[in-house]
C-alpha cells in the first residue's frame, strides 16, 4: 500500500498536472489573443513556438514558417523592410548568442510600422530567443515617426516593456511544458509508425505462406497459420485503440461524463472481459475488494484504466500465478490495488513507464506483445478525476499498482 507520508501528502499534489495542462491551453489562447507577434527559437535558430498574430504581422503562412528556420525569418524582414535606424549588428548575429538583446522600429513592406524585441531566454535546461514583433502603426504613422514627443515614446515603450515582463515569466514558465507537448505529440507519431508494422508484418506473413504453400499444408499446419494471423489482427486491433484514446484525449475529443459508480461492480465487469485470457494462461484472480465503493467516476475511463491494469498484470505473470485485486478506504480517498507474483519491473524501467517520449514496451512471459501506451493512457484519465496512480515492484517477485481516486462524498 502507499507509504503514510505519501498519503498525507497526496491530498496536495492532486490534480496539480491537470491544472498544469488547462493552464497551458489557457497559456496558448492567451498568446493568440494578444496583439503581439511571438517567435521561441532555440540555441541552433530552429523555431520552437509561434503565435497566430506573428504570420499577420509578417505576412507569413503556416507551411512557410514551419519548413524553415529563423535565418529564413532575418532574411524576410530584410528583403521586405526599412529600419528607422540601421542596426548596430546585422539581426541575425542574434541567432546563436546566449546574451544579445536588440530593440528597433521598422516599416514593413511600405504599409505598417513594427518594433522588434528580440532577447535570451534561459530556463533551468535550455537556451532560447524571443522574437516579439508589435504593430505601431496606428501610434506611430510613417509621418509621425520623427516627429513623436519623447514623453511620448517614453510612456509607449515602458508600457511595452511591462507587458513584455509579464509575457516573459509566462514564457519561462511554460516553455518547457510546449516543448514536452510537442515532443509527446513527436513520438505519438513514430509509436504509430513502429508498432504498426509488426502486426502487420505478422499478418501478412502468415497470408503470404497460406498463399503460396496452400497445397503443401497438413489441416494443422494451416490452422496454426491462421490462428498467427487471427493473433497479429488481435494485436492491431489493440494497438488502434489504444492510439485512438490516447489521441482524442490529446485533443480533447473525449467527454469527461462524470456520474455515480461503485468501482467493485466495475471490476467485476472488466474481470468478466479477460476470462479467455485468464483461463488461456490459468491465472488465478483473487478478488478482495469491499463492495461499497462509491465514486464520482467516468465509467468508461474506470473501464479502461482497470483493463490495463488487469491486462498487465496478466501478462506479466507466469503461467498459473495469482493476481489479487484489493481497496481501501484512506484519508477520503479510495484506494484500488493490483498485485501480481510476476517478472517485476528493474529500477531503469520504473523511470520510463509513465513517459510517452521514451515510449516503452515489453513483451509478456509468452511473448505477449504491448504498444506502451497504456500506462501513458491510464495517467491521464486518472489526472482527469483528480487522482494518481503509484506502484511498487520488485524484480522476480512481482509488482503493485495503486489507483488512488477521491471518496464519493
């Protein structure tokens, strides 16, 4: 079970990485709204995050800007403008410093009038730049750019530069967070790429021998080619919907529906699911759960996070092992427990489980395939009910998985 100290703490901690994911979205929708054009390039000058008001203040698309890199951005705003003063350094020499700042005016293609803030952003683990572009032609018309008061421009520029401090802390705040979403949006794709392949090699492989050698096959020869098939078709089935939950909570596809829901009937229900597998691989499921586990849960979520749970624990046990599903009622929380006298987990592995970027899987101990996923999937419903999931293991001896969910109250 969860140590004492875990539990008095976990209060606390719930719910702390689903407001981390509203407030980035909020973060996004903020940054798009503001009438400030906002570029986050990296070190190396590849361009990280852009907002919506940055391609109007430019005149750029989304396809330019995404296939090229900040030098392609120096040489846009040169090919296309006149500065009111000509800079000191040439702009791009701010591509691969860690320290410079640049602040100039410039008019852009003849019809609008932008300033440009360029400077270093450092966060705990990187190097960044901000490019921030503002459109002053309204303040400041061509006519009127040398002849605005110094009061003026004064009062102008230190109302830019508190909006910009404000904007900055967000950034450093948040930066990293977008470079995890896009790198988990990275891998999401390369997951679909690599673990497609095998079932479908195994698919076709076993169509391929039924094809060619159909007249030399026994009856029992042909029967095990198809049941390979009908196993690979199984694993891709899986495989698909794994990859459709995980990408419609990515983007926000599914409806959180919240209802009543005792957690032990729910059990039983999954339990009922895996009876093939359970029988296939003679598991025993000793179920100690209490029955009066009343929560406020979406049920299909409930669902999917027990038949990974349940599914895991099944595959990583040995033919004719225990697996013992307990609860308990902790400091208004629930608590639902799956143990089994598996393989383990080693303490590398521990470290990976629940990170999509570094996309772990491994087979059962009959060479039961998995996409990684799952664990990656079950985290985040969790999170959407305000709850956590922990777990102990010890290798050769098997493992403990905890989800912890608040007490219908």
């Amino acid at each position: 079970m969860l140590p004492n100290n875990e539990i008095f703490q976990l209060k606390n901690k719930l719910g702390e990485e689903t407001k981390d994911r509203y407030s980035l979205r909020l973060f996004y929708l903020i940054l798009n709204s503001i009438s400030l054009g906002i570029i986050v390039s990296d070190i190396n000058g590849k361009i990280i995050y852009w907002n919506d008001p940055l391609l109007k203040h430019l005149d750029l698309t989304f396809d330019l800007l995404c296939s090229n890199d900040t030098g392609f951005l120096i040489e846009h705003i040169y090919s296309n403008s006149v500065f009111e003063k000509a800079p000191e350094d040439r702009i791009e020499k701010l591509i691969l410093t860690k320290e410079k700042s640049f602040d100039g005016i410039f008019s852009f293609k003849g019809s609008k009038n932008l300033t440009l803030l360029s400077y270093p952003l450092q966060t705990q683990q990187n190097a960044y730049r901000v490019w921030v572009f503002s459109d002053i032609t309204l303040k400041n018309s061509s006519e009127n750019l040398e002849q605005s008061s110094k009061t003026d421009n004064i009062e102008f520029y230190n109302q830019k530069l508190i909006f910009l401090a404000d904007i900055n802390r967000e950034l450093e705040s948040n930066l990293e967070k977008i470079i995890k979403e896009k790198n988990s949006r990275d891998v999401l794709l390369s997951v679909i790429a690599h673990d497609l392949k095998s079932p479908f090699q195994g698919l076709l492989g076993s169509f391929d021998v039924l094809s060619e050698s159909f007249d030399e096959l026994d009856k029992e020869e042909i029967k095990k080619y198809i049941n390979y098939g009908k196993s690979s078709l199984h694993d891709l089935y899986s495989l698909i919907e794994k990859l459709l939950e995980w990408s419609r909570l990515v983007m926000g596809q599914i409806k959180f529906n919240q209802t009543k829901c005792n957690l032990y009937y729910e059990m039983i229900s999954v339990i009922s699911q895996y009876n093939a597998a359970i029988i296939k691989k003679q598991i025993r499921i000793v179920n100690n759960m209490n029955d009066d586990l009343d929560t406020l849960a979406d049920e299909n979520m409930i669902n999917t996070i027990f038949r990974n749970f349940l599914s895991n624990a099944i595959k990583f046990s040995r033919r004719g092992g225990t697996v013992t599903l307990t609860s308990e009622k902790k400091y208004n929380f629930i608590i639902i427990s799956f143990t089994d006298e598996g393989i383990g987990i080693d303490k590398e592995t521990k470290e990976k489980l629940f990170d999509l970027a570094e996309h772990y899987s491994a087979k059962g101990t009959e060479d039961e395939e998995g996409s990684g996923l799952g664990l990656v999937l079950c985290k985040e419903m969790a999170d959407w009910h305000k709850g956590s999931i922990s777990f102990e293991s010890e290798v050769g001896k098997g493992t403990t998985f905890h989800l912890t969910l608040p007490i219908l109250s």
